[in-house]
C-alpha cells in the first residue's frame, strides 16, 4: 500500500517535471517578448529580461530554466509587461489570486451541481432501468453528449438573460448594488453565479450520469444485493445501505475526472 | 510556394477524403453484402463437388446448382457455422442505426447541393444587403445571415468541412489505431509495453491545449487535423488492443495456432472480424467527438477553415444573436443533428453486438 503510494507520488512528480520542461520550452519558442511588441526606444535590455522573469547573469538556457523553476516554486509567475507611455510591468501572481478566487467559487458550485444532479439521475436509471423517466433520463443524456458547450451557454443566456430577463448575461456582480447589506450582495452573486456554474456542470453531468448508472446497476445485480433482499429488508434500505455506500468510490473517482 | 501548394494539396485531400470515405465504405458494404454470401455459397459447393468427386458423400446431398444466379442475392443461408453475414446484416437492422445512416447521408449529399448551385466556398454567395436578417420563412428556411445570404445554403456549405475533416480524421485514426492496436494485443512483450507507454503519454495530455500549442506554433490547420488524427489513434489503439487480448484467450484462437496457421492469417481470419463491429462503433464516436471538437475550436476562430461553430461565433461576436436568434440556433442545431446521427450509430452498432453493453 504505502508502496503503491510512493510510487505515484513520484510518478506524479515526474510528471509535473516534464511538464515544467514542456512549458518553459514552449515560451521561450512562443517568442513576442516586449521588444517585438513595445516601441524601440521604450524598452531597455533590463525590460527584456525582467519580462522573461530570468536573471540577466542566465546565458545558458539550462540556467534560465532553474531561474524560471525556482521564481515559480515560490509563487512569482514572472511579470505581464504593459505599454503605458512607458513600459510598465504587474506581477502575473498578484492578478492571479482574484481570478483564481473566482474560478474556484464557480469550479465549487458547478462541481457540487453536478454530483447531485448526477447522482439522483444516475441512481435513479439504476434502480428504475423501465420507467418513463429513465427514457427521459437517457433522452437527455444523449442530447446533452451532443451539443458541444458552448451552444448550452448561448442558448442558455438567450432563454434566461435575453427573453425573460431573469438573470445577467455577464459579469460576477451588479456594480449598481454597492451601498447594501450582506444579504443582497450574497443573493446578487448567486444571480450571477446561477448560468455559469449551471453551463459548466452541463458539460459533464450526462457523462457522469451515465458512470453513476453503470456503477450503481452493475453492483445491483451482485450477489450481496440478493442476500440483503433475501433477508427482508426494505428496497430503500439495501439501496442506500448495500448498493450506494459500495458505489460511492468509484464515483468519486469519476468526480475528480470529470 | 511549394510548400504552400502542398499544404492547400494536403487540406484539399483531408476535406474531400470525408465524403470519399464514405462513397468507398457505401461501395465496400454493396461489394462485401454481394461477395460474401456467393462466395460461402460457392466455397460450399466446390467443397461438395470434392466430396463428391473422391465419393465421400452421396449425390443427393448436393443442392442443384442454380442458374445464372450471380445477381440474386440470398442472405438466408443456411451454411453450418457460416452463418454470420446473415446474422451480422440482421442485427444492424435496428431504427437507431438505420435513422441515423439515413442523417448522415443526407448532411453528405446536402453538403453539396450547394455546390451544384456554382458556391464551392461561402464566399462565392452574392452580398444582398436588402436581404440582411430575415427571419425564417418558406422562401429563406433558415432564414438569412448578417450579408444577405440564404443561411440553409451556407450551414450546408460549412458541413462539407466539418463532416468532410471528421470523417478524414476518423479514417485515417481508425487504420493507424486497429493496426497497431492489433498489433500491439498479439505480439505483446516489449513492443506492445513500449507502443501503448507513447500512447498512454499521449492520451494524457489534455487535447485542447495541445490544439492550441500546434496551432500557435506552426499557425496551419493541417498539423492540427494530424494531431487529432493521433490522438483518435491512441484511443482506438487502446480499445481494439483489450478486445484483442480477451479475444485471444478464446479456444478458436488456439485451435488456429495449433493447426499452424501463421500470425498473418490469425490476424486476418480470426481477430479482423471479431474486432469488426467494435471498431466501426468506436470509430463512429470518434466522428462525433471530432466534430465537436472542430465546432469548438471554429467557435473560437482559430482554425484557417469555418465550421458550423465559426457561425455561431460570428453571431454572438457581432451580437446579432440578440435580435436574430436564428443565426445561433441553426448552426447549433445542425451540430446536435449530425453528432447525435453519428453518436446513435456508433451506440447502436456497439450495443448490438456486445450483449454485456447497457
């Protein structure tokens, strides 16, 4: 066991040091660094440099990569050069904490969204493979499988923020509320929250749907279920004692996939 | 220049190979349902008029040999054994599979209608500004685009491409993959360890960044059709070499080895038709999965050719979606229509040949 563990833990490892080598190398060949993009006379060698977020000491493209590894070890991501009369440079990891707080919020909700919603479909097709709302079930699966993303976002902001005017169309809250109390500025984000986070569960909830239903259905026809139905209990309770508590690791295993 | 002109070449091929691909496997289903059936029939009676010969079995075992019978077709064969075609023709025979052939060929066949109209690009339509956004109606179904141009004709146009570089993608991915795949389930060893570790590292790797990193770093189309083109390898690779795997354990597979034949004719007669529907079913969701991808990927404008998902980009970008909701409803339609057609075939040859399949 702990073996097994270590070895992952340095296969992942391994592989987050590729994929640095992969990244820093696609950089420095990407090229447009700020003497291609800045007027000549704005940017000085030290600009250059600073913007490659290397030490002007580094020649070798070995030494520039430990450079770069060891600034991004501890959380400098190097700089985002902006022309402003005068070359100007903002640290990336400064406008990296906001974005990322907002990503997770909505990660977060999409994530939870689609357990649930997966969960009680998946389990549902599982238990009730012949009832009209499985066909719906899979009905919808299927049409979820092939729509690509971004048509669910479009026509979900059509329907909900063109139409009906339910919901706003874009932003993550109304600049208009700014003297209010907690409450309405909690129940604003939620407004804002709702398509997003509902477009982003959307692309994988059929998906895992689908994993739930194969998981759950699989373990039903086991022989332990039979047992626990041999003895006289509930339909409810062999699910949600024998079936359910048996098929929540493989699904969490689909979660983090997803 | 040269380079160029092979590139155009290169885009050119992969464009019309989807719609190649599917007059060849039309033209290949019609040759293989004629030849297989008279060819068990005749392998049957030669094998008979042998017998016969050397006195093995009575004349009146032998059916009379019927006629000029070449262009009748007789699926109900009752060969012992060698009944498969039948049984394999009679289990496609499933709605889902036949509606969605049927969509398929329809998107093929209406892709070029425009075409026969003189418009090989959307391009080529005439600008009629007085015909700007004009809902749908009998005379413009799909109602109008943002120049005036009738959008049924130009959605048809842009499926040429989609369909055309999925189908492309999907072919040449479903070769390379059941080749190596099968390659990599019978030999085993140090070959299929080394072989499936590359693809193991290439299906790893997240698609959409990697699209992005080709296209950024060469800025043509045609590296990026190659790279999904690996990709579908990798996956068709690794499906096609766990059936081959299971298949191999099966007795018949030992009882060919033990009768000496060799790995070539195991392959051919013994492992190719067994992975027959598997990959057919695998290849078709690749399809579908491409297609998207490429509708996707046309939505955020960076290929060097429009799909159905450029237009809707062009909708939303221009904000015309706002007023004219045909403009993104019509091609996002077309998109679930051919990738469910394709889906509902891939899922339905799957499911009909695998029983374990829920």
């Amino acid at each position: 066991m702990y073996g097994y563990l270590i070895r992952r833990f340095l296969t992942v490892l391994l592989l987050m040091w590729v994929m640095t080598v992969i990244i820093f190398g696609l950089a420095s060949i990407s090229g447009g660094g700020v003497d291609r993009l800045f007027p000549v006379n704005a940017v000085t060698p030290f600009d250059i440099v600073r913007h490659k977020g290397i030490n002007e000491t580094d020649t070798s493209p070995a030494q520039q990569y430990f450079t770069w590894l060891k600034n991004v070890f501890w959380g400098n991501f190097g700089n985002i050069a902006s022309f402003r009369g005068d070359t100007v440079f903002d640290s990336v990891s400064e406008k990296l904490i906001p974005m990322f707080n907002a990503s997770l919020l909505l990660v977060g909700t999409a994530l939870l969204f689609l357990v649930i919603l997966g969960f009680l479909l998946g389990t549902f097709a599982a238990v009730k493979p012949d009832h009209i709302a499985t066909k719906i079930i899979n009905f919808f699966c299927m049409v979820n499988t092939s729509i690509p993303d971004f048509a669910i976002a479009i026509i979900l902001m059509m329907v909900f923020a063109v139409r009906l005017r339910l919901l706003p169309s874009s932003g993550m809250s109304d600049p208009l509320l700014y003297e209010s109390n907690f409450w309405q500025h909690f129940l604003d984000r939620l407004r804002h929250l709702i398509l997003p986070a509902i477009t982003l569960s959307f692309t994988y909830v059929a998906s895992f749907t689908e994993h739930v239903r194969k998981t759950i259905s699989g373990i039903l026809q086991q022989d332990y279920i039979r047992t626990a139905r041999a003895k006289g209990l509930s339909g409810r309770i062999v699910l949600s004692k024998h079936a359910l508590r048996n098929g929540l690791v493989p699904c969490l295993a689909a979660v983090f996939e997803c | 220049m040269p380079v160029v002109l092979y590139r155009v070449y290169l885009y050119r091929i992969y464009e019309n190979i989807g719609s190649l691909s599917w007059i060849l496997a039309g033209m290949g289903a019609c040759l293989l349902g004629v030849s297989i059936p008279l060819q068990l029939k005749y392998a049957r009676r030669k094998k008979d008029n042998n017998l016969l010969k050397n006195g093995l079995i009575s004349a009146a075992a032998v059916p009379a040999a019927e006629p000029h019978s070449w262009f009748r077709l007789n699926f109900n064969l009752r060969l012992p054994g060698k009944n498969q075609v039948a049984s394999f023709f009679s289990r496609l025979m499933k709605p889902s599979i036949i509606i969605g052939l049927l969509v398929i060929w329809a998107l093929v066949l209406g892709s070029f209608y425009p075409v026969f109209l003189g418009f090989q690009k959307a391009e080529d339509m005439p600008l009629q500004i007085g015909n700007m956004l004009k809902a749908p109606s009998w005379q413009y179904p799909f109602g109008t685009d943002g120049y005036g141009r009738n959008y049924l004709l130009v959605i048809l146009l842009l499926g040429r491409q989609t369909l055309g570089i999925a189908f492309g993608v999907s072919l040449i991915s479903t070769i390379l993959g059941t080749a190596i795949g099968v390659l990599c389930g019978f030999l085993q060893g140090v070959f299929d360890r080394v072989v499936s570790g590359i693809l193991d590292l290439v299906s790893s790797i997240p698609s959409y960044f990697f699209i992005f990193l080709i296209i950024g770093l060469t800025g043509s189309s045609t590296s990026m059709i190659m790279v999904l083109s690996i990709f579908g390898v990798a996956e068709l690779c690794r499906v096609v070499r766990a059936q081959v795997l299971a298949i191999r354990n099966f007795l018949f597979v030992e009882a060919a080895e033990a009768m000496g034949n060799s790995a070539v004719q195991i392959i051919v007669r013994h492992l190719l038709p067994n992975l027959l529907s598997l990959v057919w079913g695998q290849s078709m969701i690749l399809v579908g999965r491409t297609m998207l991808l490429l509708c996707s990927l046309g939505y955020l404008n960076i290929l060097s050719f429009p799909t159905w998902g450029s237009l809707v980009a062009e909708s939303v970008k221009s904000s015309q979606y706002l007023s004219s909701w045909w403009t993104s409803i019509f091609p996002i339609a077309m998109i679930f229509v051919a990738v469910s057609a394709v889906y509902s075939v891939g899922k339905g040859v799957l499911r009909s040949f695998d029983p374990f399949a829920r």
